[in-house]
C-alpha cells in the first residue's frame, strides 16, 4: 500500500486521516478498536484539524483601513473649515480659527498622510490639546464642537479596530503552524498503513486493509491533473 504522503494538498490529506479514522471507530473491525497507532492518529489529527485552514493574517486589515480612512476625512474636514475660516478677518470669531488652526500646525497639518502609528501618537496630543477648556470654548463659539467629537470618535474606534487586528494576528501566529502538525501526522498514518500491509495477509486484517487501500487509491486520484 503505497502512496506519497507528501504530495497530498492539506486538505486532501485530512480527508484521507478523517475517512481512515471514520472506517477505524466504525466498529466493523474489533482488531482497531483502542488500537495505539489509530488513539495516536486521532490526536494527531484533531490538532492538524485546527490549523491546517488557518490564516496567517486575521483578515481585518480591509477593516482598518476603512477606518482610518474616516479619521482622516474627520481630520480633513475640521482643518479645512479652521483654515478657511481664519482668512475671514470680517467674520465673527475669526481669531478663534486662526488659533485653532495653529493647534494643528503644531501637531501636524499632514497627519492624514503619516503611518498609523505616527498618526495615532500625534492625534493623540491634537486631541488632548483641543480639549482643552480654552480650546474648548473656541470650538464651541465657531459651532465646530460636533465635528471635533465626530473627528475623536473617528480615531478611538480606528484604535478599536486596530487593537483588534492586532490581537487576533498574535494569536494566530501562536498557533502551532500546519507544516509541523502535517510531518507529525504524515508519520503517525504512514506507521498504521505499514501495519496494515504487514499484517495483509492475517485473517482479521485482510478486510480492514482492502476498505483502507479504496481510501488510498482514491485519495491518489486527487493528484492527478484536472482533479
């Protein structure tokens, strides 16, 4: 009974260990039942099972991306509004613009085009900075208040987010990868199928090895071009 492990794709080879195992517990063949190698490859499996479609990355990064994108139109639009309305010397409350804008200038007018690591520590500050009760009175006499709520609702929930991608790639690069499951378990069912064409002839085995071999024969199959 022969066959390159190796060149099973991880799920056709998890389909073959899950049918070996399904035949091995079906109880048709009494020789299996609590059998070490088919315990073993069974325990085996069930850890293959859990990573062997897993991803290397959470997927969330489209998620993040949107979400800065929000901060950085908030940002965008809140700097527009200072900086045009600080040229309106005949407005009311003009100098409060002006003030305000300085604020950004301060923190980085370009904050929207620095990294998300970069941009989160300056905004930070901007933030900290135009809570200010001063600040915060200017907001209020120039009726931009919401805008600024709307601009630091914008960047905790992109922190939000993005802690959260962080911690769900942390935890899937903890997970023990599938290339080192796939040789433990290659070498684990390579052991039964020795044992099953060693013990070929014997009377009780004959059966459980025939069964075993259409398994093989058709997990073989799945190597061929088209397939």
């Amino acid at each position: 009974m022969k066959i390159s492990l190796q060149r099973l794709s991880t799920k056709d080879l998890a389909t073959l260990t899950q049918r070996i195992l399904e035949l091995s517990n079906s109880g048709k063949y009494a020789i299996l039942n609590n059998h070490p190698l088919v315990t073993e490859l069974a325990a085996k499996y069930a850890d293959y099972d859990l990573v062997y479609t897993k991803q290397t990355f959470s997927g969330k990064g489209k998620d993040v991306a949107t979400a800065d994108g929000e901060r950085d139109r908030a940002f965008s639009s809140l700097k527009a509004f200072l900086d045009g309305y600080r040229q309106l010397s005949s407005a009311p409350n003009f100098q409060a613009a002006e003030d305000l804008y300085q604020v950004f200038v301060e923190f980085g007018l370009d904050l929207d085009r620095m990294s998300y690591s970069s941009q989160t520590a300056q905004m930070k500050k901007l933030i900290e900075a135009l809570e200010l009760p001063e600040n915060a009175q200017k907001l209020a006499s120039l009726s931009v208040s919401t805008a600024f709520t709307e601009m630091k609702s914008k960047h905790h929930n992109f922190e939000t987010i993005f802690s959260e991608q962080t911690n769900a790639n942390a935890g899937l690069r903890q997970m023990a990868s599938a290339s080192s499951i796939r040789r433990d378990l290659g070498q684990i069912l390579k052991a039964f199928l020795n044992l099953l064409t060693a013990m070929n002839n014997a009377t009780d085995w004959k059966n459980v090895y025939a069964e075993v071999y259409e398994l093989i024969k058709a997990a073989k199959n799945t190597t061929l071009p088209g397939k």
